[in-house]
C-alpha cells in the first residue's frame, strides 16, 4: 500500500509538503518536537496516500520518503 515516511529529526517545520499535497493527508504534528524543536509534518491518512511524490518532490531537506508498494 503506498505511504510515506518523514524523518522527524530532518524535518524543520516549514509546511511546503502540507501544502503539496493534493490528498491534503499531511499537517504538522500538534504534540511532536523534534530536537531543533520544530513540530515535524505527518501523515494523517496514509491509506489516501497515492504515491504521487509531490510531498518528497517538494521538500528542501529531503525528510520525506515514499514507498509505492
Ligand atoms: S505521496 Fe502524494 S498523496 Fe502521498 S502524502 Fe505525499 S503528496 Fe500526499
Ligand atoms: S517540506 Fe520537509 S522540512 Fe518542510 S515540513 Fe515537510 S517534511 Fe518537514
């Protein structure tokens, strides 16, 4: 089933993947920091998740990874 994983500790919070997103499955994490104290994005849908790579495409410090299958 497609998904995608986001490094907690690369990701710096600035939201450009929750905006890329055209399932809008992805948002900040409201309870997670991370050690640079960004709230990290995450997956709120993953079983929406198509695999499209929009997220990762657009993601300046490559946290996020997609997996197809
Ligand atoms: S791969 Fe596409 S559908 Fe899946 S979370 Fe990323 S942007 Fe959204
Ligand atoms: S685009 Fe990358 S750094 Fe920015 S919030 Fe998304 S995963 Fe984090």
């Amino acid at each position: 089933m497609p998904h995608i994983t986001v490094d907690a500790e690369i990701c710096k919070g600035c939201g450009l993947c929750v905006r890329a997103c055209p399932k809008k499955i992805l948002r900040l994490s409201p309870t997670v920091l991370n050690q640079k104290g960004y709230n990290p994005a995450e997956c709120v849908d993953q079983p929406q998740c198509t695999a499209c790579r929009s997220c990762a495409l657009t993601c300046p410090d490559v946290a996020i990874t997609v997996y197809k299958d």
